[in-house]
C-alpha cells in the first residue's frame, strides 16, 4: 500500500507501508516506476492535512501521560514525562504501556525515553531497539553512536558532515566547535548542545480543544421529573455564555442524569445548525425527557445532573435583526420546525427536495436528509437552466410512475391527436414538442439503458394540459409506446 | 430533391468538441448523399487536408470552412469563396493565434473587418438568444450584405417551433436569409457517450456530475437530406438554400498549388540551370580525376527528372542550407528519399557516394505518383538552432514555417482521461495505463482486466474501455514538428494559419507532414543528429593534435582494420551498430564492405524483425541456406538483400510486384502504414496484399510475412536510402573509433548525452583499449574534455569540468579566465576566480584539487571553511581590510584549531566518484569486493568466453541497461559491468516475474545462469537473480546502526530502464 501525490511531473509515491518497502518501493519514486516493480500496489491519495489532524488527535490522546505534549509533524509526538513517570510505575512501564496502547490502535511506534528532547528524539529515530531508555549519565555515550542526523539537523548538513568523514555524533563531542560553526552553521552547535543537556530546549504545548460542560450535583438527590427540567434551564444558560464567549456553536447536545445508585441515562438531541442558544437546548432537550414520562424511574433519586455540548465549531455570528428582537425570522422559524421534527422523527426521516442537474424528468430533482441540504435551493434558476434559457415549463409534480397510454400520432415524430389515459379519451387540440431526451447510457450494462423519450405539451378539447412521452424512436426501430407523465395546473 | 448540404460540421479538430474524425464525417456526407462534404472547424482549419483527401476518395466536393468563435462568444461559420478569401481567413485565424497563448484564437468582431474577398457567413445562433446575438448578426449583415446568412436548427429542444418562429423574425427584420443546419458534432448518433465524456473532459468533471453540460440528446448527426427536408417541412428553401451556398464556394485546397519560393538562379537564366551548373562543378570537386561514363549518365538522368518535376528550385534551397552550415562549420547529412541522388552528392548534401552504393533515383521522385521529394538533412545537435535561424532570416518569419505534429490521444492518455470522465478512483485510472498495457497499438482485452485485479463485466468499465478505444486516435492538441520546416513565396500565412508554440519566439503552421504531402506541399526536414556533433568535435581534435583534416566524404574507404574491429563487435559509442541488439549481430553477419554496412543498419530494426526475416538472411549469408526466390520477378527486387526483403523499398516493390498494387495503391498502403499506429487501422489493403500474392503463386506464408514486415515498418520506415545515410555515419564513427580513439571517446563525452553509452562506459572502454585518463582539476581542466599529448605520441583523455555534476559552463568560463599560471592554493583560487563557495565545494567534492596536493577531504575541509556556514560568500571577507589583510597572507586573523579528520578509504573515494563524475578512474566499485565474490564464486564478465557454453555461470555486476524490446515479447535484456567488461543477461518472463523488484531496483546484480556462446556472442540466461546493492553500501564507512544505506548506493549509476 502507498499514499500518493500528484505533483508537477506525474505522480509521486508520498508514502509505504512495510509491505510496499518489503516488495521494493520507495517514498519520492514516481507511481510508473513503482507499478512496474509491484504491479499489485494499492494505492491511495495522501492527505498531509488529514495526517496533521489525526496526529494533534492522538497527541491529545497523549495528554492521559502527561500536560506537556506537542506535536513533532509528520510523525512524532514529544511528551515530557518529567515528574509523570512514576504515576505509571517508572519509564519503562510507561513506554511499555504506551507501545502497547498504540498498538492497539495499530499504530507501531518507536519509543525513546532521554534526559534530553533531542537525546530522546535521537534514540527513537536512530536507535536499535523500537524502544530505547537512556539513563540520565549515559547520554553522550548514547548519542556518540548515532549519525549526525540524530541531531535534527537539515540533510545537507550531515551530508557535508559525512564527506569530511564525519559521520557520528561522537565525531563532533569534545572537538573544537568555532571551525565546525563557521562550516556547518551554529545550528549545529545548538543542536549538540541541546542533545547533550548543555542547553535547554522549551516545550510547545498543544492545547486541547474546549470542552463545553456544565454541571449541578445535589447533596439531596432530585425525585421529581420537573425539578430534573428546572435543572435544565438552569445550565442551559450559563452554557450559552459559555458558548458564546468563545465563539463557539454546538450540533449536539446531551443531558446525562446519574442516579445514586449508579444507573446514567443520557438524552441526546442533534440541531441542523450551529447553535448556542439557550431556549433551544431546553426546548430539544424538554420534549425528550418529557417522552420519557412513562417510564421515568428515580428509584432513590438522581445526585448529578451534567449538560454537555458536542460537535463544537467556531461559529461566525450572524447579524442580530435591526429592530434586536432576538433573530426569529422567518429562516430561523422553519430551521426550528425541522429541528423539532427531526429531533422526534430522527433527522434521516426529514427531507427536503433539491435539484439534481439531470436532463430526465424524473431524477432532476432528489430528496435528501435535512441535514444535508445546507442550502436553500434555488428553483427557478435551475428550470431554467433545465431547459436551456426557455421557460417551456414542466409539471410541478409528475406521476409517480409513468402510466402506459394509448395514443395515435404521425409517424416518426409527430404529436398524439387522440389518446387513451385511465380509460377515458383525450382529442389533442394544441400540442408542442418534441422535446427529445436521451437515455443517461452511464454506468450501466447497454440492455439496460431505456429509449429516448419525446415528451410533449398537449391540452385537450376540454383545456386539460398533459405531460405525455413516447418511448422510442420509429427511424431505431424501437417500437415506440406512449406513456403519460405529469399533469399541467 | 434539394441538395442538402451540411453546413456545420464540427470534427475532432475541435479538440474535446468534435467527436468524429474529418474522414469520418466526409465519408459519412457522400454516403448519405449530400450534396457536398463541409468541415468547419472553430477557428482552425487543420482537419481541413484530411476532410480533402477523404472527399476525393468519396469523389464528393468539399467546401472548406472555420466556424469563427469570436470573443463575446458569438459565433459564425465562415466560408471563402475563392483563394484570395482563404488567405484572408488564414490571416485572420493567424492574427488570432498569435496574439493569445498556444492552442488558443483570440478573435474580436472587428478583426473581421480584414475579410473582404467573398467570404460566406453563417450565424450561428445559440440556444439561449440574448440581446446582442441579433446586434451582432444585424452587424455581420451590415459589414457583409448579401454574403451573411442565419442559420436555423432543429434540434428537439421542446421549443423548436417557437424557436424557428424567433429565427424568422429576426431574419426578416434584418432581412437575411436562414439555411437549415443540425449543428453537426458527430458522424453518427451512436457517438453520443464519446461526446459527453470529452465534454467531461473538456470540463474536468466526471459523467455523473456533468449534468447540464451534457447534451439532452443524440440529434448533432448528419441527417440525410430527406430527413432535413422533412423537419424543415414547409420551409423548403431554407434546406435548400445550404446547397446554394456550398456551390457558390468555390475554393478547393487544391488551389493551394504550391508556390514554391523562387531561388536565386545565381550565374544562370534559370534554377535548372543554375543547379545543372552546381552539379557538374560539384561532380569535379567530387571525383578529381573525373567522372566515369556511368555516372556522367545517371546525374544527367537525375537531372532530367527534376528538369521535368520542376524540383530544381527545391533541390537549390537544400544546398543553399547545406552550403550555408558548412560555411559555419556545422556538420551535415542528407538522408530522405532523394538524399543518396549522385546529384545530392555532387551538390555536397550527403557523403554517401553513388558508385558505392547503387540506388535508383526513380525510387525517391517519380514521375508517375508526382510526388514530391524528401529530403531530410541532419545537423549537429547542439547547433541545428543556427540554421533554423538561417532559414528564417533568408526567408523572412513570414515566409518559413514549422510544420505541426498532431498529438493524439494513445492508450495510456486516453485511458487517464476517460477513466477520470467515468469517475474511477485514481488507482484504477493509473493501474489501467500502467505498464502493463504499455504501448499505444496494444488492445484492451477481458483478461488482461481480471489480471489487474478489476471486473470486466462492471458497466462502467466496460463502457470506458469501449470509449477509450474510441478516443484513441483522436487529435488531443498540436504540438511543433521536430525540425519540417516548409517554405512559401508569398506571406505563409495566406497558405495556413501560424500559432504560436509553447517554446517562446516559436511558431508553427496548423498542418502536420502528411497534410502537407497530401498536398504536394515541399518540406525540408532539419533535424539534429548527435552523433554529427561528435564527429564534427573529433574531426577538430584530429586536426588539432595530428595535423590531419578530414570531413565525412575524405575519411578513408573501406579499411580493413576497421571492419576488423566492426566485427569483433567492439563498437561501444559507434553510431547505430553499438546497441546490444546490434552488437549481438556482428560477429554473425561479419561486415566487410559498406553495403554490408547498410544492411547491417536495417536489419536490426522492428520491420525485418517483425517480419521474421533476419535469421533467414543470416542463415543465407553464412551460407548455410541457399539463396533462391520467390519468383523471377522478384529477383530483380531482392537481388542485392540475398532474395530476403529488408527495406522499405523492397516490401512497396512486393506489393507491386507479387501482390499486384499499381504503384498508386502501394503508395496508398504506405500512407495507411504511415497512419496505422495512429488509427490502428490497416483497411482492407491485408487482405488484398495476401490474396494477391497467392494468386500469383507465392507460399502464404512467405506473403504472410512480407505484411508482417510492412506493419513493423509502420513504426520506424527504413528505407535503403535513409539506411546507406546512417550506415555512413557508422562507418565513419567505427573509422574514428578505430584510427583515432583517443579524439573519438573525448568527442563522444563532450557530445553528451547521446547514443547508448553512459560517460562512465565509454571512458571504460577508452581504458581497455589502453587509453589514459587524467582526473578532473582546477589547474588543467577546461569546460570540455581535452586530449594532452603525452610521450609515444599518443595523448591522454583529460576530464572536463561538465562531467562535475552542479558546476555550470559560467563557473568554468569564470576560473578559466582566472587561471592564467595556474593556482597554488584554494585560497588563492577562490580570490582570483570569484567564484561562490558552493561551487568551490563541489570541485572539492569531485576531487579536483589534485594538483594543489589536496586530497577530496582536506580539499573539502578547507573549501568549507572559506564560506559562511550558509555557504555564502562571507560578509567579513568582503570588507576590505580584512581582503587585504587575507591576500598578504597574514593568516593569524582567520587561523583556526586544527581537526583531524579520519582519512577517506578508497571504496568511499569511489562511491563519491559516482555520486559527482558519474564515473570513477581510480577503482571500478565491483573490483574492490571481488574477494567477496570470489568467496561467492562469482565470476568476472571476461572470464565468460572462456567457460563452455552451456554451463551454470554466476556473475555480478553494476546494472547498466535494462532493455524489454517490443519485439522481444516481454524478455528482459541487462547489461552488467564489472571491473573486467560487459556481461549481457537475458531474463525470461517467467523469471522476471519471479525476480520483479531485483530486476527493477538492484543497481549491483549478482545473476546465476546458463552461459550460451554463439559465435563469439556471449549470454546468460538467468535463474536466479540476487540484489547485491547491499555489498557496496559497505563501500563507504560502515553505515551506524539505524542509519539507511539508501544513500551510498543511490551515488551509482540507476541502470537505464526501459518504462
């Protein structure tokens, strides 16, 4: 398996599995090159900002070791343990039960544990064993073996240290160190000392992301479901100003009650959009637990009551309305419409119909999950783009299948003059058309594909409008059929 | 009935509009009768020349038109009535070319305003009227009254009706005429899904997105006229009106006869004259001591023919080329079909000499087929530009053009772009066009699908595979022809429209070669050869370093001692015979004359291979078959190749011969030839060729073969002429290689790259052959390699400065200027030279500072010491004080703690040879683990002749090549170097398969096989392979642990691979 890139050229192996190394391929070759050596390479696209995000992810994860922890992009993770290991039982139980938790994620990792950030860097890039401890006097013996790139230093500079013949770290301990800085740079200098402990090294911290909570416990345990809804209220408000200083807007929320005896039960809503309002949590909230009327059981009472807001993302504040009533339009009152329904409903089961760029009537438009339709559609644009530019019209509604009818038209592509539908007949007074649409022949075997249809406008002798089509075409001796489809206002 | 005719015919010029070919659609036109072929292309008119070529074959007429986009996205159909009216439309087109980017026409409505010859127009309406197409037509009507036309489609839109209705009434208030159009973009409806997907294309989009990009339906095909009259029923004028309007256009690209520039007819009242003139003082100049009767007869012959052909003023403008480089001192040589004339050798364009070899003029113009001559003049690589310049300077830009190449989607391409179009993942895209399809003539098949791990029978693959092949073939964009250059007496931009190229100050003209032949249109080919480059370097070096002067008609003939050496195969950096196909050849077919020479040349090559033919020649050569013919007829054609055909010449011959073409329809089955990698599509000319040549008596499967032949000429044409050329040019080169290999290797290195051979194998071959190679250094390099006398008269190879990888031919010009007396220190050379740091460091690294007694690591210890750490020429040393302080030597100022650095081993020394040279002259990096592979039982690459063919040998080497020829089905060539030669492999499929990553990545392979030894050619064929690279890595210091060995091996050479 290899990630891959397109660059300027071709495209680019970015980066291997072991197998891929182990069948020959390597990072940086072009996808040609690495096809012809493994013909049953499986190849996907990299993703740098998706490594970056996941890598941040599992550096908060890291934070159950310790506050200290940064990222070290692509790859690495720096945590400082100090004064954190024995909370685990000494380094090697702590790198032990951290090689171990990835690997339960399937991550491999390599571990190295040293007085300093760059000794310990050196050990887990350069070292022998996936997991290296140095102890604290053994530094520079550990370092002298490893190569000058053990020293976070760019390529260049241990290349040009090697051609000297300068290879290892050791190389440069002791010697003199102004001719190594005026060739090699005093990053070089820093670097070693850095490793070495002479010189300190900070920390760049990630901060994880805020976490939106709040809670009341109760000394004297609740009994009553109302006092549960008064407790509600009163952390929906000081969770929307919590919200609301940061910035933040919420998807999600959830009510968890614990009971004395141990028992939690969690009541979820989800909202179509960003939110941090009060009234709304309480009103989501409110209508769940009041459906649990039935079987709301207190046994001895409930001592914890936490609301706690999930899928939080800055949210850009929209313009209060200019007379400051609280922004209750008209757009907000139908989002609070869905969420209502899509809270007792289940979002899936409300949709919403938005147009689809297809030329047959009856897939140009599709019905999707509100909380999929992030924008309000735009009908008339799109019939008139539908018809190229003239507004012909279509049946707002068409059947919900084409019914079979039978009709008399010239050959080849004449109107129908008389037609049968649910058995009464129709004479044609004015027809227009054909308007002749072509099967989509995409992704699908050729026996499959259905006849161009010609659709036309008729109107009957009693002013009744049709949207009727024939199936098929007479010059690709198709045996054409007529089909009624919709019916005009 | 009316003649309906087409007017809006848009083909797959339209590059991603059109989605049928000119032929197509012209083919399509006569079939359903219309009354004459159209083709209007927007804003080009380079499917035009194969649309005329296909009507003359339907015998229909047709009318030659652009469909005119204009910038404001109005667009008209223009159609020139007459000549002058065309050139106006080319200048106009031309206009609009050169002012925008490649591939792109920038057309305002004012530029029309040029066009005032007769020309036709027809508005295009578009689906959606918007108020300013009617300003526009009524602008059009005014500017061009009683030649301006609306066109009027029936497309079934819904609002056809109404739509006509806005049409009528638009054209009555402008008072125009309508004519009935379908907007045709395909020959058939049945092109509908290869429509959609290159609008796709043209969008980036997938199919499944596309939506209203794609057309609602499959109407935009040509309609027969009876279909036209019936939707335009009741408005019959308006269909016939389109045949009215095809009538009134006149022109026929047949006008463009061809206005050959008038040559200077110099001391003589005409270019017969003048070149009759030429000849015969070229002829004395040619044979000192005169000319026996024969060849009197045939330049009078040859002259004859031109005098009669008219061609004197072509053959004229080539020797004006030729005799203007030669002025320069650029070497050159004709090759093409009337190169080897006795006329073309009396003028000085090629050195093949006519009582050497004895080709027949007729076979290169002739009368009959009137086609025009072709000659191809080669010129050194690296100064071909100054003809170019030459050409257009005496001609004028306007007047000298380069003809375009059609580039055309091949399988991998159109496998990309429909994939992508279809909406498969991008690994399904790249494991559909990777290797394993490779070439463009191979055939998508069910199974090799399942092989790549896909279904063949899921929809949506089966219907890109379907379109892929559809799309194959199409014109994807044009690009610049490689050096066919054509020539026109008045402005070439009234003849075809100019674009300009994606190379800056370049342009080229919208028609590619075989239009132009199609037309009779003369073009010269200026071409580049490398190898002219270097025999041009050795002549100069022979000159300056034995006195001796010689071009390619004085080296001496026919010597001995260099057939010798040709066939002892020892002909590393010769031209053509040195690939290992070739050289496996010679010690077999044992070439002792120049014709042997030629033949040599062409057998090796797809067309005889494909065709069976080279072990029968062999087999006759050797005497071990005996040489009969066919028939009588053909002993005339295949007297001289042992009754065996080997070039192109012979199989046209045998069509006409044995299979009963007229020389017309051979001429016809070399032009589908010439198309058939193109449109893989060979006709019904197959079957034919057999019938015929059974009906006259020959064995099938000798005819079998003989098409066989002629469908691998399709790839590379080898004709005798261009194989007496090339042939040669490898005489020359062996002669050189042979006489002076001194002067020769240094000329090939300073001619790099070029040919087969890496610099490191040819210095190789220098030394083997006991020539002395000096290191690079700052003290006695120049830019290029250079010979230095030494003692016996001989003279060592000195290694220039362009073989140090990062060191520009600026940095050697500036420490040359600097050298004067030489250096006697780094520093000293780094204050004279003013070169940077950086640079210093990469001399230092390629070890060239020999001379001033400074090993690559001390050199490089000090150079790095001069710079800042950022490499940088430091700031403190500018100041002047301390220059100064710095060039009086007082050093206490910059006097630094001594380090001592270990010393560098010579394995180390030798992989950073690599790493800078590309080559080593201190060790070869297998001899120093030889104790190794002894252990091993390895041997060496010269102890194989040695061993009894048949034995299970094991070898290692350095991977030089790797070669999987097309007409080795899928066997694998390696050549391999070690410190004692060349040992070349042969990998069969089965094991390649087996081996894939060793083959492919190892740079050192160690390989155990059988020996096969077949008349002093020496093969292995593997069993077993093993990656040795690891061997070498040990080379440098032992890598610390942890530490990746990827680095030291990547310093030598990767090993060509064939991809």
């Amino acid at each position: 398996m290899a990630l891959v890139t397109l660059v300027s050229g071709g495209t680019r192996i970015m980066a291997i599995n072991t197998d891929a190394a182990r069948s020959g391929i390597m990072v940086d070759q072009s996808l040609a090159d690495a096809r012809a050596i493994c013909p049953t390479l499986n190849v996907q696209d990299h993703d740098p900002a998706g490594d970056l995000r996941d890598l941040e992810k599992l550096a908060c994860w890291c934070i159950r070791y310790s506050p200290w922890v940064a990222t070290d992009a692509p790859d690495g993770i720096i945590i400082d343990i100090t004064g954190a290991s024995h909370l685990m039982g000494g380094e090697d139980k702590l790198a032990e039960d951290l090689r171990h938790r990835l690997a339960g994620f399937g991550l491999k990792a390599r571990i190295g544990i040293a007085k300093t950030m760059g000794a310990a860097w050196a050990v887990s890039h350069f070292g022998a064993a996936p997991v290296s401890i140095v102890k604290d006097g053994d530094t520079t013996t550990a370092l002298a073996r490893l190569p000058i790139a053990a020293l976070r230093v760019w390529t260049d500079t241990s290349d040009r240290l090697g051609q000297v013949g300068l290879k290892n770290i050791g190389a440069l301990i002791g010697k003199p160190r102004a001719p190594l800085a005026a060739r090699y740079g005093e990053a070089l200098i820093h670097r070693l000392d850095q490793a070495l402990g002479h010189r300190d090294e900070s920390l760049a911290a990630i901060a994880p992301p805020p976490d939106y909570r709040t809670s009341s416990a109760f000394p004297e345990p609740l009994l009553l479901q109302e006092q549960i809804q008064e407790c509600l209220i009163d952390l929906a408000a000081p969770m929307a100003r919590l919200l609301e200083e940061k910035g933040y807007g919420a998807r999600g929320f959830s009510l968890s009650i614990y009971r004395v005896d141990g028992d939690v039960r969690t009541f979820f809503v989800r909202t179509s959009a960003l939110t941090h309002r009060a009234d709304i949590m309480v009103r989501l909230i409110g209508e769940k637990l009041a459906a649990m009327a039935d079987d709301y059981d207190p046994g001895c009472g409930f001592e914890l009551v936490v609301l706690n807001a999930h899928d939080t993302e800055i949210i850009t504040a929209r313009q209060q309305e200019l007379d400051h009533r609280p922004g209750m339009g008209e757009r907000s009152a139908f989002d609070m419409l869905i969420d209502r329904y899509g809270n007792r409903l289940g979002f899936e089961n409300v949709g919403r119909f938005v147009p689809y760029e297809s030329h047959i009537p009856e897939r140009s438009e599709r019905l999707i999950s509100v909380t999929d339709a992030q924008t309000t559609p735009n009908w008339p644009e799109f019939t008139r783009h539908l018809q190229q530019g003239h507004m012909s019209g279509r049946p707002i509604a068409l059947l919900p299948r084409p019914e079979q009818i039978a009709a008399i038209a010239e050959v080849p592509d004449g109107a129908p003059v008389l037609f049968d539908w649910r058995r009464v007949s129709h004479r044609v007074v004015k027809a227009e058309g054909p308007e002749r649409i072509a099967p989509e022949w995409w992704g699908r075997r050729s026996q499959e594909v259905e006849p161009t249809r010609d659709y036309f406008r008729i109107e009957d002798m009693d002013g009744y409008r049709f949207w009727i089509f024939r199936l098929g075409l007479y010059e690709r001796l198709e045996k054409p059929s007529w089909y009624m489809h919709g019916l005009f206002p | 009935m009316t003649a309906y005719v087409e007017l809006a015919v848009t083909s797959n010029f339209s590059f991603l509009q059109g989605a049928s070919h000119p032929e197509e659609l012209v083919k399509t036109a006569a079939e359903l009768g219309h009354g004459a072929a159209c083709i209007a292309d927007r804003n080009s008119v380079a499917g035009v020349v194969r649309a005329h070529v296909a009507a003359k074959q339907a015998h229909i007429k047709l009318v030659v038109g652009v469909r005119l986009v204009l910038s404001g996205g109005f667009e008209t159909l223009c159609f020139p009535q007459n000549r002058t009216a065309y050139g106006q439309l080319c200048k106009l087109l031309s206009t609009g070319n050169l002012r925008a980017a490649k591939g792109v026409c920038e057309l305002h409505m004012a530029d029309l305003r040029n066009l005032s010859a007769g020309h036709i127009f027809v508005a295009m309406p578009p689906y959606e009227f918007r108020d300013d197409f009617s300003g526009n037509v009524q602008w059009l009507a005014d500017a061009f009254p009683g030649q301006t036309y609306l066109a009027v489609t029936r497309l079934y839109r819904g609002n056809d009706e109404s739509r006509l209705e806005g049409l009528f009434d638009l054209a009555a208030r402008l008072n125009i005429p309508l004519v009935a159009s379908n907007d045709v973009h395909y020959h058939t409806p049945s092109r509908r899904p290869l429509q959609d997907v290159i609008t796709c294309i043209r969008h980036h989009c997938t199919i499944f997105n596309a939506g209203f990009l794609l057309n609602a339906n499959a109407e935009r095909y040509l309609k027969s006229p009876t279909e036209m009259a019936r939707l335009f029923k009741g408005y019959d004028a308006v269909v016939g009106r389109s045949g009215e309007i095809a009538t009134q256009c006149r022109f026929s690209l047949d006008e463009l006869a061809y206005e050959y520039p008038d040559e200077p007819s110099g001391n003589s009242a005409t270019p017969q004259a003048e070149l009759e003139r030429l000849t015969w003082l070229g002829a004395k100049r040619r044979f000192p001591g005169g000319c026996d009767e024969k060849l009197k007869q045939t330049i009078k012959h040859e002259l004859a023919l031109i005098e009669q052909m008219n061609y004197a003023p072509y053959f004229l403008t080539v020797d004006d080329i030729v005799r203007h480089a030669r002025s320069l001192g650029i070497l050159c040589q004709g090759r093409g079909s009337a190169a080897n004339s006795a006329v073309c050798y009396c003028l000085g364009i090629t050195s093949v000499d006519p009582t050497q070899i004895d080709l027949l003029f007729e076979r290169f113009v002739s009368a009959e087929r009137d086609e025009p001559p072709d000659i191809d003049v080669d010129f050194e690589h690296e100064r071909r530009e100054e003809v170019i310049q030459y050409i257009y300077t005496k001609y004028g830009r306007h007047r000298a053009g380069i003809a375009a190449t059609v580039i055309t989607y091949r399988s991998r391409s159109a496998v990309r772009e429909v994939g992508k179009a279809m909406g498969l993942s991008l690994d399904m895209v790249s494991a559909m066009s990777g290797s394993v399809w490779g070439r463009s003539s191979a055939k998508f098949n069910a199974d090799q699908v399942r092989e790549l791990g896909l279904d063949p029978t899921d929809p949506t693959l089966a219907q890109t595979l379907k379109l892929v092949r559809q799309l194959m073939g199409f014109p994807r964009h044009l690009s610049q022809h490689v050096g066919g250059f054509i020539i026109t007496r008045g402005p070439l931009d009234h003849v075809i429209p100019i674009a300009n190229a994606a190379m800056p100050g370049r342009t080229f003209i919208e028609w590619d070669k075989n239009d132009l032949d199609a037309l009779g249109i003369l073009k010269i080919d200026v071409l580049s050869l490398g190898m002219l480059t270097c025999i041009r370097k050795a002549f100069g070096l022979i000159e300056r370093h034995y006195g001796k002067s010689y071009d390619l008609a004085t080296v001496p003939k026919e010597a001995p001692r260099v057939y010798d050496m040709i066939c002892k195969a020892d002909t590393v950096g010769v031209f053509q015979i040195e690939s290992r196909a070739q050289m496996s050849m010679l010690p077999r077919l044992r070439p002792r004359t120049f014709y042997d020479l030629v033949i040599e040349v062409a057998l090796v090559r797809p067309g005889p291979i494909q065709g069976d033919m080279v072990h029968p020649y062999l087999k006759r050569r050797q005497g071990l078959e005996k040489v009969d013919f066919p028939s009588e007829a053909l002993r005339d054609v295949l007297g001289k190749t042992l009754g065996i055909p080997l070039f192109q010449e012979q199989a046209m011959k045998i069509a006409i011969v044995a299979a009963g073409f007229t020389p017309g329809e051979a001429d016809q089955l070399r032009r589908a030839m010439a198309t058939f990698k193109r449109t893989g599509q060979i006709g019904d000319f197959r079957e034919r060729f057999l019938k015929g040549m059974q009906g006259n008596g020959y064995a099938p499967d000798f005819a079998e073969r003989c098409f066989k032949q002629i469908e691998g000429f399709s790839d590379y044409g080898f004709p005798e002429s261009h194989a007496a050329s090339f042939a040669l040019l490898a005489y020359v080169s062996s002669w050189l290689k042979c006489c002076y290999p001194d002067a020769f290797a240094c000329a090939l290195l300073n001619a790099q790259p070029m040919g087969f051979y890496s610099a490191s194998s040819i210095i190789r071959d220098f030394r083997d052959h006991g020539g002395q190679v000096l290191p690079v250094d700052v003290n006695s390099s120049t830019w290029d390699h250079t010979l230095e006398p030494l003692k016996d008269g001989a003279h060592a190879l000195r290694l220039g400065f362009r073989q140090v990888k990062g060191i520009h031919k600026a940095d050697s010009t500036s420490l040359l200027a600097a050298r004067a007396g030489g250096f006697d220190s780094i520093r000293d050379l780094y204050f004279r030279s003013h070169l940077p740091a950086p640079t210093l460091e990469r001399l230092a690294r390629a070890d060239a500072f020999g001379s001033l007694g400074m090993d690559r690591r001390d050199a490089l210890w000090a150079v790095q010491g001069l710079g800042a750490a950022s490499g940088a020429r430091s700031s403190l040393e500018d100041l002047p004080l301390y220059a100064n302080a710095l060039l009086q030597g007082n050093e206490d100022l910059q006097r630094e703690q001594e380090i001592a650095l270990p010393t560098m081993p010579l394995g180390e020394h030798v992989i950073e040879d690599y790493a800078t040279l590309k080559l080593s002259i201190k060790a070869h990096p297998v001899s120093l683990v030889r104790d190794r592979l002894d252990a091993r039982r390895f041997l060496c690459a010269s102890a194989l002749s040695h061993q009894a063919s048949g034995k299970m040998v094991s070898i290692a080497g350095l991977v030089l090549v790797r070669q999987r020829p097309g007409t080795a089905s899928g066997v694998i060539f390696a050549t391999l170097e070690d410190e004692t030669g060349i040992a070349n492999v042969i990998i069969w499929p089965k094991v390649f398969e087996a081996n894939r990553k060793t083959v492919l990545t190892a740079r050192f392979l160690g390989v155990t096989g059988m020996l096969q030894i077949e008349q002093s050619v020496v093969h292995v064929i593997a069993r077993e392979l093993t990656d040795l690279s690891d061997q070498l890595a040990q080379l440098g210091d032992l890598p610390a642990p942890g530490q990746k060995v990827a680095g030291v091996t990547s310093a030598l050479p990767k090993g060509r691979n064939f991809q």
